[in-house]
C-alpha cells in the first residue's frame, strides 16, 4: 500500500512538473506576442509621428510663401507661422492627458492586462 501511495506522489510530482513547464511556456508565449503588439504599435506610431512632422514642415513653408504678399514679406509670415506653430504645441501640451496618456493607458491596460483568450 505504501508502495502504491508512494508511486501515486511520484507520478503527482511529475504530472505537477510538467503542468508547471507548460504554464512557463505559455506565460511566453502569451508575453512574446503582448510585446510585439506593442513594439509594433510603438514602431508605428514613430513612423507617423516623423512623417507627421515632415508634412507639418512643407505644409508650413507652403503655407508662409502663401502669406508673404498679404504680411509684407517672407520674415512676417514666418513669424506668424512659427506663432501658429507654437500655439498648436501650448495647446497639446495642455491638453496631453486627455490625447495621449488616457489613450495610452487603455491601450496599455487593454494590452497586458486583458486575456487574449477571450
């Protein structure tokens, strides 16, 4: 009988052992694929954000040649689009939280903390 008991705790032991090896290989699996969801939203957000940029250059270069006959020359109208400019940022900066971070952080909570299972 202690025989049985005892052959029965062993083959718990490795059933238990190979149980654990599983729920390790799926944690990484489950964790490789949430970082490359979010590596290739970052990566893409990047690429926006650069190609935002450049069209925000030439769109204000267009923008001032358009103003320098109404303004008196080409030094005005980039004053006032380098001031347009700056509103533009004072006015994200302020308004971060609801943009960006909220976003963020239901991206995020979404992301990780969420079963992908479901």
């Amino acid at each position: 009988m202690t025989t049985d008991n005892n052959s029965n705790f062993q083959q718990l032991l490795q059933e238990t052992k190979k149980y654990l090896e599983l729920q390790k290989d799926y944690i990484k699996l489950e964790l490789t694929e949430k970082l490359t969801i979010f590596f290739s939203t970052f990566i893409l957000a990047m690429v926006l954000i650069i190609l935002g940029v450049v069209v925000l250059f030439y769109l204000s270069l267009a923008f001032a040649s358009f103003l320098e006959p109404h303004v008196g020359g080409i030094t005005n109208s980039y004053l006032i689009v380098a001031g347009i400019i700056a509103l533009l940022m004072l006015l994200f900066y302020l308004l971060r939280g609801r943009l960006i971070m909220n976003n963020l952080v239901r991206f995020l909570a979404n992301l990780f903390l969420n079963d992908s299972n479901k």
